[in-house]
C-alpha cells in the first residue's frame, strides 16, 4: 500500500485528486435558500450530512461563501431537497455558476413548493426535504489555523416533508425513491439496494448513539 502526503502526490499516477475519490459516497446536499431581499438559490453540495438526531441538525460546507451558504446565513433559514435518480439531469444543472439573484429553478426545469416554517422553497418533485434553521456558521481553519475560505453552516430541522407513496412498513422506501450520492471525481451512485444487519449488544454508540433507546421509546 502506498503512502504520500496529500499535497505532494504523485500527479501522474494520481492526476485527479484521490480523497475525494476515498471519502464516498456522500449525500448531496440539495440546498435551497433565499436572502433578505427574497432572491432565492439553489445549489449542490458535495459535503452535506446529518450531524446529531437530538436535536436533528444537518450542516453543509461551501470551499468558498457562494450563493446557497451566504444566502442561509444572511436569512438564517435554508432547506434541503433529496436529489434522486429521476432528478439527476436537473440536480446537475443547478450546479452552473449563474448570476447572482438568477433562479436555478427556472434553469434546470424545476417547480418550486412552499415550505410550512422557512421562507426559501423547496423542490416539488423531490421525494423528502427538510426546513432548518441556520444554529452555527464554523469557518474552517487548516491546522496551522490558517482560515481556507471553507464554511459550515449548520441547521436545525424544524419540518420534514415525505412522500407517503414510499412509505413501506412504517419506513422510508429507499431502494423505490433512488436517492442519488456523490463519489470522486465526476462519479455519483445511486441507491437501489439496501441491507439490514442488527447491531451487537450495546454497540448503539459506535452508530451514533442512544437511536436503539429511541427505538424502544418510539421516538
């Protein structure tokens, strides 16, 4: 096996990046948000993820402050799409560097629907989306704690939306709604199988903690 450094890889061998290659797949984070003067955006986001179930906050980060993140922090409020096999074409396109204030709804051929709690919508067709309230904005340091122009915004979820045609035996159908995930490079997957596997006794922490309780109690 061979070791480097990451920023003296060999290019020839690794002409494309290998961590973005290794840290996969990655949910996408679908993000919607709107500023104080009612523009609103939406855009992809390769580094996106549930961070804690009590309370349920997500947080998503941008290499630099585009459109989507400084929208939410302007607002405090953004929401989240799941982008799915169906909706490829359209989550790709809202990836194009638009002017600022231009809808990457109208451009990619997507409805919008309102939220219950937040002002920015959602995507209609998308299948699941969450509201959430902007709780911390991190900037990221390296670790000489030098700032990299990265931010992580994070949000409490304060609604969900589901649609009940994938609701299968009390769960969200995965394999029928065919999220889509993204691996290195221009690689995505997508979800069409799934696969249990009950945890070892008192093993609920090495997955997060305190769900198996949760379970119990039906929360």
């Amino acid at each position: 096996m061979m070791f480097f450094e990451p920023e003296s890889r060999d290019r020839k061998l690794f002409p494309w990046d290998p961590f973005k290659g290794v840290v996969v797949p990655r949910p996408i984070g679908w993000i919607s948000s709107m500023d104080q003067a009612g523009r609103v955006n939406l855009a992809p986001y390769s580094y996106f993820n549930g961070v804690l179930s009590r309370p349920r906050i997500v947080s998503f980060c941008s290499e630099t402050e585009k459109d989507a993140a400084a929208f939410a922090i302007e607002s405090g409020e953004f929401a989240w799409s799941m982008a799915t096999w169906d909706l490829r074409d359209q989550m790709n396109l809202t990836s194009a560097g638009l002017p600022r204030g231009e809808s990457e709804f109208a451009h990619a051929g997507l409805a919008t629907a309102p939220c219950r709690l937040i002002r920015p919508p959602r995507v209609a067709a998308s299948p699941a989306a969450m509201e959430c309230r902007v709780t911390q904005v991190l900037r990221v340091t390296d670790a000489g704690g030098r700032e990299t122009g990265g931010v992580v915004v994070f949000g409490q979820v304060v609604g969900m939306h589901i649609d009940e045609r994938f609701m299968k035996n009390g769960r969200f159908d995965l394999a029928a709604v065919r999220p889509i995930a993204r691996c290195g490079y221009d690689e995505y997957t997508v979800v069409e199988r799934v696969f249990a596997m009950e945890r070892p006794a008192g093993g609920g922490n090495a997955y997060g903690g305190g769900e198996a309780q949760g379970r119990a109690a039906g929360v």
